[in-house]
C-alpha cells in the first residue's frame, strides 16, 4: 500500500513535466526503486520495474523469481 502511496505523486509528476524533465524524473525513480530493491530485498530491479521507472517495485513476483532462479543458476554455474 505504501509503495502505491508513493507511486501516485511520481506517476503524476512524470505525466505533468515537460518531456526533457519526465526523462529525469524516470531515472531518479529507476535509482530511488533500484536502492529499494537493494536494500530491502538483496536484489536487482526486473525488467518490467525499470521498464516503468520504478512503479511497479514489488507488483511484479513472477519476474522476481525468474530473477532468483537465474542468479541462483549463475551461482551454481560459477562455484564449479
């Protein structure tokens, strides 16, 4: 519920600024949502949560786990 709080300015800050501006916008939400993701989980963003510059941090378990389950076969494939 927080992050959807959170997403609703950004959302409209991105739709409201000029275009030069919502480009800057959309990597500060890429980095904010990147070291949230970072810090609170110990991963990497998914695709589609960077592909949207950060607004679908966490809605998104399906592409979470992919991303586990691929980190987890690097590990394995780089311990050998």
């Amino acid at each position: 519920m927080k992050t959807k709080l959170i997403a609703l300015p950004v959302a409209l800050a991105i739709a409201l600024t000029p275009v030069p501006a919502s480009a800057q916008v959309c990597g500060i939400g890429i980095i904010i949502a990147a070291m949230a993701a970072n810090a609170q989980q110990h991963r990497e963003l998914t695709e589609k949560e960077a592909a949207t510059c950060g607004l679908l941090l966490n809605q998104d378990p399906k592409g979470v786990e992919a991303q586990k389950r691929s980190a987890a076969k690097a590990k394995q494939t780089q311990q050998k």
